[in-house]
C-alpha cells in the first residue's frame, strides 16, 4: 500500500491563512483567542532525535556488526521512515534478532526527556508561534507525550528552541502516563482546552489528531502538517488545511 498523497495550499493561500490566524490572535472582542499547537512533526523535526539513537546504537554494534555499525554512522535523516524497523531496513540491516534489537533499543531512549535536545524547530515555527503570541494568542502545546517521562525535557527544548513557554499565555500540556494512546488522549482534553478561550487554530501532523480538531472547532483553521505521521492513518478531512511548515508565514 502506498502512502497517502496530500495537497498542500498554493503559496499564495498559506500567506493568507497565517496572516488570518495572526490577525485573530489580536481579537480580543469575545474570549480570548487560542492556538493549539501539536510538537512532533508539528512544531518540532524528531528525526533527529531518531537519527542520534541510531548513531548510538550503531556504536554499540561495532565489533558485532561492523558492516551495519557503519550504514548506522553514516545515516542522515533522509534515510529514515516513520517506523525504526523500515529505517534500518534501509540502512540495510536485514536480519530479524538485529531489527528487534534496533526497535528496543529506540524505544527505551526516544520517549525520553534527554533525548528531546536533538529535535529541532521546523521552518518558521518558532517566528509564527512568538508573532502570535505577541498579537495576543494563547498558545497551548497540546502533545502526544507524556509528563513522567518527557515533560520536564518538552519544557526544556522549547524554551531551548525560542518558542515562547515559561509565560503567562504559554501551556504545555501532556498525556499523564505513557499508555494512552495520543488520539484518545486528545479526543478526551480538547474540550477542556475550550476553558481557555476560543480554539482559533489547530496545527497537527496526525491526520487522525486533525479530523477530531475539525469536527469539535469547526470555526478555527484546523491546519495539517504534511511532514510525516502514522503509517495507515485515516483520511484527512476534506475541511482541513494542507502545509508542510510555517515559512509562508515568514515576513
Ligand atoms: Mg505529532
């Protein structure tokens, strides 16, 4: 099965639609404007985060493997698929007690608050979310992570990346325990976040995540982020906005 194709808005139209959000974030005549803001894939690249435990891992299979602990150092984010067991399978690692190993060994160190300090800031995300936050948003990081394991570093690496946190108007909101799977979990708080003021906009890379945003805010701009997510995610709502980052929100 191929992966789904999306369309993402013309350039022309993206300006337009940040400029939108931006000019809702300054409207203050009802309740106050709120924007939600997804992390992974979202307002932050974790590829990178992949790529270091991979790195990691390839150091660790040196006198093992050594073919595959140099495929492993050589990698660079290109090389990886959404899922651990199809990267190193691109890297060339076929053999099914490595690829278990490999999946392990990821998923011990990637839902870590240590390992958060190598995702890095997608296009324009830091400048749009500061822009609206001066015009008066509230911003509201609503994630997929969970607050045992990944609050303290979420915290950490958004103020390490220049998004606004740490502020008043600035939120940082968690699954309690790991388990929960992510939709569930914001099928579940996004009323709650309705506490907060108007939802204005959502931005999402789960397609899943952005149709349950699309059904309760149907007055916000409930934004897709085309940059990857689940494999075998549902259709994405055809009321839902396509972009892949926020650079056409750049001045
Ligand atoms: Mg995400």
């Amino acid at each position: 099965m191929s992966a789904p194709t999306y369309i993402s808005l013309p350039a022309a139209e993206q300006k337009a639609l940040f400029r939108r959000i931006l000019e809702r974030s300054e409207d203050k005549s009802s309740r106050a404007p709120v924007i939600v803001f997804d992390l992974d894939g979202t307002l932050m690249d974790n590829r990178p985060r992949t790529l270091a435990i991979l790195k990691a891992l390839g150091q660790s299979w040196k006198t093992r493997a050594p073919k595959h602990a140099e495929a492993l150092a050589k990698a660079n984010v290109d090389s990886l698929a959404y899922l651990v067991k199809d990267s190193v399978a691109n890297l060339g690692v076929t053999e099914p007690e490595l690829i278990a190993e490999a999946e392990t060994f990821w998923k011990e160190r990637f839902f870590t608050d240590d390992a958060l300090s190598h995702d890095v800031a997608i296009a324009g995300a830091v400048e749009f979310a500061r822009a609206a936050y001066e015009r008066g948003a509230m911003l509201v990081y609503f994630t997929g992570r969970d607050l045992p394991f990944m609050g303290v570093g979420s915290f950490r690496s958004l103020r390490d990346l220049g998004f606004p946190i740490g502020v008043v108007g600035a939120e940082l909101v968690l699954k309690p325990e790991f388990s929960i799977p992510d939709e569930t979990f914001k099928r579940m708080e996004v009323s709650r976040l309705e506490r907060r003021g108007e939802i204005i906009a959502t931005f999402d890379n789960e397609p899943g995540n952005c149709n349950i945003f699309a059904e309760t805010q149907p007055t916000a701009e409930n934004v897709f982020m085309d940059t990857q997510h689940l494999p075998g995610a549902p259709a994405l709502r055809s009321d839902v906005k396509t972009v892949k980052d926020f650079a056409a929100a750049l001045p």
